[in-house]
C-alpha cells in the first residue's frame, strides 16, 4: 500500500494570498502546501480521502488516471471543494457514477453545493456520485480493510481513518480514550497539526505530538499545517524522534 499526500496544507493552503512571512515567501517545496488529502494506492484500487479545492492540481501532478472512490472526512469546503473535478474519472470509466463515503452529516452540504448533481433530471455532463452511508462501521473497498473513527471537529462530526497499520486523522478539536484505543498498534500514522498555538477547531502542534506519543506509531507525520507552524527544516529539527511534518507528494509505503 501506497499513501501520497496530495496536500499538507489548511484551509487557506500555503503560502497564503498576500502574506509576506517567511514561510509563505519560503522557496523550500517544503514550505509550499496544498489543501490537505491523500491518496491510497494498492494493486487493486485507488482511493483518495477529501477532494479539496486543489483536486485537480493535485491529481495532475500524480498522474492519476483512475479513480475508484473518494472518502469525505467532512464537509468543509477545503475538504469537498473539488468534488466536480471527479468528471474526468467518471467520464472516462465508462460514465460510471463515482462512489462517495460519506457521512449522513455531511451529505447535505455536498447535495447543496453540487445540486446539479442530484438534481432529478441532469444536465449533460453533470458529475454522477454513488453514495455510501459512511459511519463507524468498517467496510471494504477491493483489498482495503477501512475503520472510520468518529470525531469532533468543533461543531461538525469528522472521520479518521485506519487501514491496517496506518491511519489518517486530520480534522478534529478534541482527542478521546476512545480515539487512542482505536488507534493502537498502528505503525504509520498521518495526524493533522495546525499550527503552534491552541485552536478551537484544529489540534495544535504540541497536542498532536502528546497524541503521538500516546499512539506510539512507529513514525508519525503532521498534516493540515498553517504557515503559522513554521519553517519546515526548523520544525523537523525540534520534533521527537519518529515525527516530522509532512510535505507534498509525500509517498508512505506500507
């Protein structure tokens, strides 16, 4: 198994519109972040999580030409922006709707932003979707065992993800016991880290390196990081052992 983070970056991505700080004028690649997803590769099928509003650079500059199914952690619009970038997939295997697991919370805001695309009667070359009911129940897709994780995200309810000995988990404000106990024994773990100061939405740096240490991941990555987190090669240099911030492009082998 394969996972490429397609972005590593926040909402607004980095650098940001305007800013002018270090990071974001930053020529290190390292530095550079798209919105946050990945990308899970076997010999069987090809599985992306959140399809944001860099879907598109992002699946050019892997040169994926096909898709099987999306997983939607929630519905915000850095994670669902670039739903109708799925058109090229869905065209080209056959006009075959593309699976979406998602969870009832979520699935209203997708209908409200992509309503041509469950509207009753479609317009020629609307995106197809085929929607999964996405809840804690593991499920299957081709040689891929998938635990959803249930979480808060402030408000909203989020997912993470376990595979086997990895795990994604991006997109959450608080961590539980019930969290940790899911996560035990994973070996490669991709954990979101916002930035240095605690947030009312997001895991902050040193929470996400407690959380780390509580799971014991052979090597941990932090993701969905702001340009307030800092330099990438000043960060690494102060992170424990076994962790590092992610990067764009990205590739974990399994």
């Amino acid at each position: 198994m394969i996972i490429t983070i397609l972005g590593s970056g926040t909402s607004q991505g980095v650098p940001v519109i305007g800013c002018q700080c270090p990071v974001c004028q930053s020529n290190d690649p390292r530095n550079k972040r798209l919105r946050t997803s990945i990308m899970i590769q076997t010999d069987e099928v090809t599985v992306v999580v959140d399809a944001g509003p860099d879907f598109r650079q992002q699946m050019l500059r892997e040169r994926v030409d096909h898709l099987d199914a999306v997983l939607v952690t929630h519905e915000h619009k850095d994670h669902i922006g670039g739903l109708d970038d799925l058109r090229p997939f869905i065209f080209r295997q056959g006009n075959k709707p593309m699976p979406l697991y998602v969870a009832d919370s979520a699935l209203p805001e997708i209908k409200r932003e992509y309503s041509y695309a469950f509207a009753e009667e479609l317009y020629p070359g609307a995106p197809t979707y085929e929607i999964h009911h996405l809840d804690e129940t593991p499920f299957d897709l081709g040689d891929l065992h998938i635990q959803p994780i249930k979480m808060k995200h402030f408000t909203l309810t989020s997912y993470a993800f376990r595979i086997g000995k990895f795990a994604y988990v991006t997109d959450l404000s608080e961590i539980t016991d019930e969290i940790i106990n899911a996560l035990q024994g994973v070996d490669f773990l991709v954990l979101e880290a916002l930035g240095l100061k605690k947030h009312y939405s997001h895991l902050c740096l040193e929470e996400s390196i407690e959380v780390a240490r509580r799971v014991d991941a052979k090597k941990t990555w932090f993701t969905h990081c702001s340009h307030s987190i800092g330099l990438a090669d000043e960060v690494n240099r102060r992170l424990p052992e076994g962790m590092a911030l992610a990067y764009d492009g990205l590739k974990i082998v399994v």
